[in-house]
C-alpha cells in the first residue's frame, strides 16, 4: 500500500472495532460478497489504488514511489523488541495508575469495545508514568462488552460512560467536560505511552511560546514510522508525513509546526480548546476532527507543532481498508467535503495538491537555511558550540526551516534529540552521506548556507555557489583563526605555527571576500577585516547568553573557577600557567584557598598537573551551582582572539571575572568598572585579594558584567543581526 491523501490513509480518530493485526479477517469479510459485489469492489480498489499511485509520483517522483513500495512490501516482523510493547492476553488484575488530585494534565482515552487494547494502554501508562501530575480519564461510549466493568477496577481512573455511543467527536467533549487541569491530553485506547511520552510534549509548549497543539510521533507495533505530523492540500486532502518510514531517520526528529496533528495522540490547553469550541460536532462520529481543531487553534494566532520526543505505539490503522464506500471510512469523502466548506478561505492559503513533498513541508516557513560547521555543537562542550546553538534557536524562532551538516558526519542520538529540539534537523551519516550529494539534490531549496570556520566554508564555498546558486552565502569565522594562530606563534617563538598562521590568513581573507556576508564575534575584529578588506560586509554575531543574575551575595561565596576544556591550546596554555605559576603564588598569600577546573581534561594530564588547591572536574553537566558559589572566575588566556565564552558565562551569573589584556579584547569590558585586567602571576593574586576584601567592589563588577552580557552577548542583539543578513 502507498501512504497518501486522508483518503488514502487511516485515521486516529476512529473507534473502529477492526482488530490491527488480524489480516485473514479481511479475507473472510470479502468472501460475504456476491461475484458481482466482489468484481465491484476490485474495480474501485484498484481505482483508488492507481489514484494513490499519480499521487505519489506527483509528491515525491517516481524515483522514491519505487522505493516507497519496495519499502512497504518489505517483510516485516509483527513487534519491534526494542519498542517493549505490552502483550494482549495479559489476564486482567487490578492494577493502579499513577494519577494526581491536582493534575496538571488531563489524559482523555475514548473507548470502544477492544479491552484488551485498553488495558494494555493503561499499564503502559502505569509503567512510564510522568513528571508532571495527570489524571486519566476513560470515557467508555457505550461498549457492548464488559469494558466498563472491567475499568471500574483500575485504581486512580475516573470513569464516564455514555449512554448512547457518540463517537470519537461526541466522548472526547465529554471527557474534556470532565476535565480538571490545565491541559488536554487526548489518547486513543489502542496506544501504548512509551518513556517522556507526556512531559515532551509540555517542553514543546513551554519552549514554543505560540504552541496551540503539540502532537506526538506515531509508530506501528512493528517499529516503522506512522506519522509525524500531518500535512493538508488546498482541496482539503491530506497526507501523514514518514508513514512507513523508518522511527529514528534525523529527518522525523525535530520539531516543526505541521497542518495538524493525529487525535491519536494531542495535546492541547484545556482554555484554548473550549475557545475553538472542542471537536466539531458536524464531524461526527469521526475523521477530520483534529485537522478541523488545527485549523480553528491556527485562527487564533497559534500553532501547531509536530513533537517527536514524545513516541507513541499506535496499533490502529494499518488494516483499515481502502474502500470509503462501507462502513466508517466513508466518514472521509463525506466529512473532507465538509472540512472544505467550512475553511475555503484558510484552504487558499495551503500548498495546492500535487506540490512535492519537500517544499510542502516547509511551506509554513520562510525559507530553508543550511548551517555547516566542523562537527555536531555540543553545548556543554564549548563556547562556540554555545554560540552556534543559540544561533539555531534563533533561526527556528525566526521561522527559518533550517538543517545542520556536521561536516566529520557524525551526530548521536542525544545530539540529534538536543539539535531537535530546537526545530533543527540534522544531516549526518548514515542518512547523509556528506555534503556534495545533498547539495546536487537539494540546494535549489535554500535560502541561504551559513559555512562555520575558513576550514569548512574553503572545501564548499564552491559547491554552494555551483547547486544553490539562489542562496545567500554566509561565513561564520566563529573567530579569526590567523589572529589566534599569530599570537600563539609570537608567545611561543615557534616559525612553524608562523607559517601556519600566513596560511589561515591567506584562506580566511580569501573567504571573507567572497561571501555575501562575514560575521565576527567582536568590533575589534570586525575593525581589522575593515582595515583588510574594506569592500566586504562584516557583521558582529558575538556569544549569545541567558542572563541568570547574581544568586549568592559576597560573604558566601569562596574558590576560584576556571571554565574551559584542555583541547583549545589557549586553555591548555592557561591551565598550565595557573599550575604552575598563578596558583602556587596565590596560595602563599592565601593558604586555603582552591582552584576548580571545570571542564574536559586528559586522564594523563590530571598526574602531570597535580598541584596543592588545584582541582580538575572535567566537563559537568551544570556549572550553575560552581558559579553561584565562586568568589572570581579567572580567563588568564596569553593568546586567543574572538570573545570569550568563559568570560560571558561567568558575567552571565553575575560573578567577577580577572582576566588578561587579550582575554577581554573586543568584549567591551572596563579594567576596574566591568572586569579586572592583569597580565602577570603577581596581579592575579593581588586581584583575587582585593575581591576577597572589597564587598563594594565585588558587588560593582558583578552588576556591571550582567550589564554587559544583557547589552553586548544578548539573543536579542544576535537576532537583530540575523534579521538584516537573511531578511
């Protein structure tokens, strides 16, 4: 079968009494049929399934249909192990789930019949459970089987009952009548909650500020890909994104907004959902309802968002026939007629059926940005992974489609979750084999490409400009490679690191000329590529941090920190000067006194460095509890360029910092006001002391590097800076 139109696909909302797995059911359901009925019937099939066909070539040419079909023909195992799906047959005990008096979240499950799949769902929840506090509400529409007496003896579930069956439309309003907390979870009975199933979906609202609807990934019992998201056609039909796709492709792991989410699986405010008016009664008793709620939520200024940290096992739909003559499919043709009329003119504005997939999956956005830099950001890393995640962020709330390419091909699980959180999907092996072949397929696409460092925009800058010739390019430095290779050359004496900091320049030079835009991470360098290329627009897209504020007073606070890993030689420099110079020195003059390194470190280096009041953390998940405790931050850096992310974040938490000349240059920073400056052992220790001693100076610089960070290292100055580049 080919996935397409909602037609062509099976819908969440149905309370069908069809069993999912049981494919010799439809065989016996055909041999009811007279010849005649049955010829009938083989016509339409294959009618509609030729419809499916032109629809797919139309969407994705003919090229992937193939490719499409081959995949759904594949041979299949029934259950992936690795999804840990509840069985069936499990004879029913008493069991509890775990559900709040003061919920948050309201988990509505409308059911039908199908008890054991019931069951099954609401072990699943008992087993995962959630951070936030839930009750679960079954709304039983009339079963004909012992379903309501069963669910009576499940602890912590409150129970409605219909009287008379009303439907998916008619039990989910009753159930959200029902309903205590702030938001409305709505579950189909023939799902299985798997681990965060609950809480990542009140990420997506708390990290959107817009979100109206969250919806999950839906995947069959058998591991593949149901949905992920949805889309919906200026006619009214629609089509499940990744149906039969395998879960775990990077390309179905980050958030975006979508048409609509499945009612499988939907979360929604319970005020915004009693605004819209609920599930539209003229849909009854199913099928279109949850695009109709997309739609009346996106009225509102809201949207909807495709949430793939959440997973749900959706065991409906696979077998749900294709014949929308009989039975509850033919609630399809007859409700999208309705879903037209009631939305032509919201309609208009959708992609027209046939426009291929990939420009109608972006098309709620402003266009495709392709960011490129050497390997995946990890924030806890380092500063410029810092930078380039927020950058990211950025480009997502700014309405950029946007997509990273690690150019070491590389990303893992954690990194692509943590990129997709963000809107960002990722480009790594073994989906992208590399740069080269997505461009030829897909550079047309791109609005702009952002090259990170003069080492990976000199291997494409070429290549961009050959497939995408459209695409605004841009060169990120991150920061100025010859300058920090110069300075190391002329601390150190060394002609080789000369020569190698000539070539850097030569290349970065090179690139900056020709980019349609260069940004730098301070005035002073964007002043030295004036002076060098004085035709070349450079702009300054400096570290970009949350202001945390100051949460310890002075007289609490004792130790010293140092933030930054041993794999950058300014910060291997720095470590070893602080060992071997600093620390002793500082430590004559005040005995107790320690020095926490905290970040990544070699094993080997731990032995060579050991030193009275040296203390090496490695990297930590949190610096927030180091930084609101330490008296001082040091950055004693002999070379570098750029800004310094060590510097920012410690300000960020409003902890004074003592740096060297070369640490704060280009970061606006006042010797005395903002930071204190000292370039030697001996005026680092009489800085530490005068910390230690001056209350008043102390609290001086704490407030005047949150200023800083607040004026100069802000979101909103870095996305001002994108807006004039990519507007």
């Amino acid at each position: 079968m080919f996935p397409g139109s909602r037609q062509q696909s099976p819908r969440a909302g149905s309370l069908s009494t069809r069993d999912p797995s049981d494919y010799a059911r439809k065989a016996r359901y055909a041999e009811d049929f007279t010849l005649i009925e049955r010829l009938l019937w083989r016509a339409r099939r294959i009618g509609f399934l030729l419809q499916r066909l032109r629809g797919s070539i139309a969407l994705r040419g003919w090229r992937s249909t193939l490719a499409r079909v081959a995949q759904e023909f594949r041979r299949q195992p029934e259950t992936d192990d690795a999804l840990q799906l509840l069985p069936l047959d499990e004879p029913f005990a008493p069991f509890a789930l775990p559900t709040s008096n003061t919920p948050r979240v309201s988990v509505i499950v409308p059911v039908h019949g199908k008890l054991a799949y019931t069951l099954a769902c609401l072990r699943s929840i008992a087993r995962h459970g959630a951070q936030a506090a839930f009750e679960v509400i079954v709304v039983d529409d009339a079963s004909a089987d012992d379903s309501a007496a069963t669910l009576a003896r499940v602890e912590g579930l409150t129970l409605l009952r219909n009287a008379t069956n009303l439907g998916f439309v008619g039990s989910c309003n009753a159930g959200a009548a029902a309903a205590r907390g702030e938001f409305l979870h709505f579950l189909n009975n023939d799902t299985q909650v798997t681990a965060d199933w609950l809480d990542a979906l009140l990420r997506c609202f708390e990290e959107t500020a817009d979100c109206g609807i969250a919806g999950s990934r839906l995947v069959y019992p058998d591991g593949r890909l149901q949905e992920a998201g949805a889309l919906v056609f200026a006619d009214g039909s629609c089509w499940a994104t990744g149906r039969f796709e395998p879960r775990d492709a990077p390309a179905f792991r980050y958030r975006r907004e979508t048409d609509y989410v499945s009612g499988a699986s939907l979360l929604i405010r319970r005020e915004v959902f009693q605004r819209t008016g609920g599930f539209d009664a003229r849909y009854a008793p199913a099928y279109y309802e949850d695009t109709d709620l997309a739609f009346a939520v996106r009225r509102l200024g809201l949207r909807v968002c495709y949430e793939p940290a959440s997973t749900i096992i959706h065991c409906e739909g696979i077998t749900a026939g294709t014949d929308l003559t009989r039975g509850i499919k033919r609630h399809q043709a007859i409700n999208q007629a309705t879903f037209v009329d009631k939305w032509r003119d919201a309609l208009s504005a959708q992609a027209p059926a046939g426009t291929a997939l990939e420009r109608t999956l972006r098309w709620r956005s402003r266009g495709r940005v392709l960011v490129v830099d050497t390997m995946t950001p990890e924030p806890a890393r380092d500063s410029g992974s810092l930078r380039l995640s927020a950058i990211l962020r950025l480009l997502g709330e700014q309405g950029w489609s946007t997509c990273f390419l690690p150019d070491d091909g590389r990303a893992s699980a954690q990194e692509i979750a943590a990129l997709g959180s963000l809107g960002v999907e990722v480009l790594c092996r073994p989906w992208v084999p590399g740069l080269p072949g997505w461009l030829r397929a897909h550079g047309a696409t791109l609005h702009a490409v952002i090259l990170c460092r003069h080492t990976v925009a000199g291997q494409y800058l070429e290549l961009v400009r050959k497939h995408a010739p459209q695409a605004r390019l841009l060169f990120d430095t991150v920061d100025l490679h010859f300058l920090r290779e110069q300075r190391a050359a002329e601390l150190g004496g060394n002609p080789a690191m000369a020569r190698q900091a000539e070539a850097s320049r030569r290349s970065e030079l090179a690139t900056v000329g020709r980019c349609d835009a260069t940004f730098v991470v301070s005035p002073h360098e964007q002043a030295l590529l004036a002076q060098l290329l004085p035709q070349a627009r450079v702009e300054v897209l400096s570290n970009i941090h949350d202001v945390h504020g100051c949460r310890q007073p002075h007289g609490r606070r004792q130790d010293l920190v140092f933030i930054g890993g041993y794999g950058h030689p300014p910060n291997s420099d720095a470590i070893r000067w602080m060992a071997a110079d600093i620390l002793p020195k500082l430590r004559a003059a005040q005995p107790g006194i320690r020095l926490h390194v905290l970040g990544d470190l070699p094993d080997a280096l731990r032995r060579e460095l050991a030193t009275p009041g040296l203390e090496l953390h490695g990297r930590v998940a949190d610096l927030a509890p180091w930084l609101d405790n330490c008296l001082a931050s040091l950055a004693p850096l002999r070379f570098g360029a750029g800004v310094k992310g060590k510097i920012n974040m410690a300000m960020s938490h409003g902890v004074p910092v003592i740096a060297t000349t070369v640490a704060v240059e280009g970061m606006q920073l006042r010797d005395g006001i903002d930071v204190l400056v000292a370039d030697d052992a001996e005026r680092f220790v009489a800085a530490v002391l005068r910390l230690q001693r001056d209350d008043d100076l102390w609290r001086q610089l704490s407030t005047h590097g949150l200023d800083n960070v607040r004026q100069h290292f802000s979101a909103a100055a870095a996305a001002a800076v994108l807006h004039r580049v990519l507007d």
